[in-house]
C-alpha cells in the first residue's frame, strides 16, 4: 500500500485504529474529524481540579483488542475491586469475586442478598464462558440476558437484585432484554482482567491511539465535517468544508447516523440506548464504605449505580474532596432536570447511610447522554454490516460492524484496516 493515500472520517477509537495500522503499512492516511478533538464517544473534561469523563466509563483490560492496541502501562491504570456493594435502605453488602479478591470471600459467603446455589451457579457460569473464545459466543444461538439466566436456573433475586443493576449499568438496560452474547463475553473479560480507568481520565485512550497513528505518519485534522463523499472502484472523493479530497480509499468512522448518513447503508443499526450521568462532590472522610467497589442500587433503579471514583482514582479530584458518580437508565431519564435527579441521588445515599445526612453532596456536572451505546437486542449482531458494505472504495470502522464497546470499536479499526491491505494494490 505504499504511496496509497486513505481518509478516514472521524478519529474516535475505530477510526484511529485504523489509521495507525493503515499508516504503518506504509499508506498516507488523512483523519478528518468534525470535532476539536479526538475520542468519539469517550471523552474527559477537566471543571474546578476535577476530571470527568462524558458518563461513566470504564476500560476492561482483558479485551484482546485492549492488550493489542493499547500500552497499558503508559495509562496508568486505577483499578476497582473485583466485585460490587449491593446498596438497599439501612444495608450494605458485598459480593465479589473470591477467586480474585481473597480479602472478600468471608463478606461474599454471607451476603444475604445472593443464596449458596446462585453462588455455585455463577462458578459454573464462569467455567463454562471460559472454554469459549469470542468469535464461539458470538456466532451461538441468542436470547436475552434474563431468559439465559433463567435458563441456568439463577434465582430471580439473584437477578434483580445484582445482575439487573451490575448489568444494567453495562448494557445500559436494567430490564436485560439485551443479547446475552454480551453478557457471556463481558463476564468472560471481567472474570479475567481488570476494570480500570486512566489516571488521567478515559480520554487518555484515543489520545494515546492519536499520538501512535502520528508516530505512524497520519495526519489527523480536527474541526472539520465531512459533507458528502462519493466512492466507486477506482477511489474515492470526500467533500468537507474546505476542499474535495481524493482518495484511493475512504474509511468511515463516525457514529452509526452519520456513517449512514455518508454511506446510504441501511444495515447500521441507529436505535439508541442512552444514559445520565451526574457527578458529585463530598468533603474527603464522608464515611462512604464501599472501597473501590460501585455501588449497586438493589432496591430502585434511580439511580442504578454509585460509584466512588476518586477513591478508585485519587486523581479524579483536587485534595480535600471526594468526587462520585451516579448514572441514571431509561429514556424518561433525559427529560428529567439535573435538580431532580440530583435529589435522587442525594436520598438514595441517605437511605443507604441512614447515620448521616448528605447536606454536604455538591452537584458538580451532569451529562445527557442520548446515544451510549446502539441498541443490541437477541440477534441483533447476525445483521450488523461488514466493513465492505459501502459501495466501492469505502469501509465501515465502529463497534457497529462488531458489537458495541471499546473493544469492538478498537477490533474494527483493525478489520477495516484489513481489508483495505488486501483490497488496495501491493
């Protein structure tokens, strides 16, 4: 591919994947991006000393595509304890993972939110995901979360009252109507890795894949919408603002709407599950118990989760304070004010704590979140589209043609950038 010259539109993790591997294969690779900075989705704002990331955020470090891409090290990792606090008026329990957190497996024997049997059955359910790799879980026969579990024979208060929120907060679905592949293979990944977040912030990932596709020689230009392209056998022409730009081949890397959008392909799923989230501010020493654990709201779902970020991450927050974060499910949720839900949030914890008052909790931002995440119900990854689906020269790259998360943004770029290698001319 050397000499090639390839656009990808949009730098968020897909699209910098796969200009880093387009570039180092030799190809002069151009990334235009409508933003002023680079990460998609994944995104960290500093306010007042405090880093917060756009919604709650957290990197798996076992996802094979997280090992490849990314130097670890380099991040600097803060890690959670394996395992949750399942929070409910005037009780406060721990369970986690006693093959991982030995300090715990007293706590997690007696927690009486979850029986012995339920307790097996995990075991069982963490033996059996692991003989499986992805590809086997993801191309096996679907159904939901809760009809699985179901199956398996877990009780329904082990399922409400720790796979719906623990769950909920990843698929963004508290109801687990969500394809149980992502359940399998999310539980594979955190049975095995860690569940981190960067020192500095999740934003620390796309800025690390920029600065490689740049060590590469890729050149990334930010500000800059892409207002139409038009692609055949022989290249490709992406017209942004400024110019027309030609090229021999044109990688699309925006969100699922705008991919369409550019690329007319129908199968790009564009329903949307989203989420709000607030962050907080308490007085260093609030009395908050959890560790570096989150917090799990066993009894309502607003909010589903709690999660004590500077604790996990001291460098979230200037000292003297504590930052944590709440995330709230369900569209009804984004018309509800920040007031509102900040008053959930500020009862929910005194309910929780009931030996002291939350006079002190500060609201410190919230974030509407309308699209987290596109929506994965049971098979809904048997017809997502493949990186070829645009008509000539134009690939697809995001967890849309995969299935959605970090690594299924990451494993795109690279699959994209595949496929441009063996279609383009040595």
């Amino acid at each position: 591919m050397d000499d090639s010259h390839i656009v990808v539109v949009g730098a968020g993790l897909a699209g910098l994947v796969a200009a880093r591997h387009l570039a180092a294969d030799g190809a002069d690779v151009t990334v235009v991006e409508r933003r002023d900075e680079v990460g998609g989705r994944v995104r960290t704002r500093t306010k007042d000393g405090f880093t917060l990331d756009r919604g709650f955020q957290v990197l798996l470090t076992d996802y094979p595509s997280v090992r490849r891409e990314l130097d670890l090290d380099a991040l600097d990792l803060r890690r959670f304890t394996p395992g949750a606090t399942l929070c409910r008026p005037s009780r406060r329990s721990v369970l986690s993972d006693p093959l991982r957190d030995i300090e715990s497996v007293v706590d997690s024997l007696r927690n009486p939110e979850i029986t012995t049997s339920d307790k097996l059955r995990t075991l069982a359910l963490r033996q059996d995901v692991s003989t499986r790799d992805e590809a086997e879980i993801f191309d096996g026969p679907d159904r939901s979360i809760r009809a699985h579990l179901r199956d398996w024979g877990f009780s329904e208060d082990y399922i409400e009252h720790f796979v719906a929120p623990f769950y909920g907060g990843i698929t963004l679905d508290r109801s687990l109507s969500t394809s149980k592949r992502v359940f399998e293979y999310t539980f594979k990944m955190l049975s095995t890795g860690s569940t981190a977040v960067p020192a500095a912030g999740m934003q620390a990932i796309p800025e690390q894949l920029a600065d490689s596709a740049r060590d590469e020689g890729a050149t990334i230009r930010l500000g800059e919408r892409v207002e139409s392209l038009q692609s055949d056998a022989g290249g490709a022409v992406v017209t942004t603002g400024r110019e027309s730009i030609e090229a021999d081949a044109l990688v699309v890397a925006t969100d699922p709407k705008e991919a369409r959008r550019l690329t007319g392909v129908e199968s790009i799923p564009t329903d949307a599950r989203g989420c709000v989230t607030q962050y907080y501010t308490l007085p260093t020493d609030s009395g908050l118990d959890a560790g570096k654990r989150i917090m799990l709201n066993v009894a309502d779902p607003d909010p589903n989760t709690i999660v004590p970020l500077s604790t996990v991450a001291p460098e979230y927050a200037p000292g003297g304070t504590e930052l944590l974060n709440a995330t709230f499910l369900g569209p009804a949720v984004q018309d509800e004010s920040e007031d509102a839900l900040f008053e959930k949030t500020r009862r929910t914890l005194e309910a929780w704590y009931p030996e002291r008052y939350f006079d002190d909790l500060e609201l410190l931002h919230t974030d509407y979140v309308s699209f987290a995440q596109f929506s994965q119900p049971p098979g809904v990854h048997d017809s997502l589209p493949d990186a070829r689906d645009p008509n000539g020269r134009t690939y697809l790259a995001g967890d849309y043609t995969t299935w959605s998360s970090i690594h299924g943004a990451m494993r795109s770029g690279r699959e994209a950038a595949d496929a441009i290698r063996r279609d383009l001319p040595n």
